[in-house]
C-alpha cells in the first residue's frame, strides 16, 4: 500500500539545520513576521508564521508554505502566501536585538500580547538603519551555548 515517511526528530531537524547553514544554533521559536522586509511589505504579506532562528551567524526567520482552512478564508485573492523564504541578517549588520515583553500582571491578564522582538539592522544597499518587527509565541534558548 502506502509507504509511511519515517518522522524526523527535532533534534535530527535542529542537527540538520547547523549542517546545513554551518552555524550554531542559539535559540530558537515559532514567530509571526509582522513590518519590516521589503519583499514582504511591497505585496502586503504580514502575519507570516516561521521559525525565528538566532544563529552564530547572525538572525533567520524562515517561513515554511503552509495553507489552512483559516488562511482561505481570511486571505483575499490580491495577496498570496508567498513560497519558503528565509530572512538572513549577518551579525556584523545587526546593531540591536530588543524585545519587548508585557511587564504589569493586570495587563497581562487583560489583554494577552506576545513579546514583540525588534532586530535592527544596517542595510546594505545604502547603509541606513533598519528594523524588522516580529511576534515571538514561543522561543527555546539552547543550554549549551558558550
């Protein structure tokens, strides 16, 4: 009948990740894109879900194509979801890395918002200053990071 793909572990998936790219992984999370990358800002595609990565390197958010019920019905037919991407910000280009988390118990109770992270970067092609803007809804620092 139908062969069954074996699962891949996370571990293997992480594993293969520093294979691949060549650089350690340092933490790691399930994100939401929301401002910042032109590519993205020009069609008007926020609220794209991927993996926010932190690397030895520098920063990645890697978005995977995904489709849901939710996601046809909510998205108009003038914007599409665009194919994997990933966003790659060397090190030496970052200047700050903040996050912003609900501090005040009331507020968090209230009005749940995820931590926004903010990486600001130094643009290449003209070298001004620039940021990207994402929704962390989970992250995993790595314990063994030196």
């Amino acid at each position: 009948m139908f062969a069954k793909k074996p699962e891949k572990s996370p571990e293997d998936f992480w594993r293969e990740y520093e294979e691949k790219t060549g650089e350690k992984v340092l933490s790691r999370g399930l994100g939401k894109y929301i401002s910042g990358w032109d590519e993205f800002d020009k069609k008007k595609q926020n609220s794209i879900w991927g993996l926010i990565i932190t690397t030895s390197g520098g920063f990645r958010f890697h978005h995977f194509p995904q489709r849901s019920i939710f996601d046809a019905l909510t998205t108009f037919a003038a914007t599409e979801t665009p194919k994997e991407k990933t966003i790659f910000i060397p090190q030496d280009k970052i200047t700050a890395i903040d996050e912003f988390k609900e501090t005040k118990w009331w507020k968090k109770i209230f009005s749940f918002s995820p931590p926004r992270i903010v990486i600001k970067y130094t643009d290449d092609a003209d070298g001004t200053e620039k940021q990207l803007v994402f929704e962390a809804e989970y992250t995993h620092r790595n314990p063994n990071n030196q």
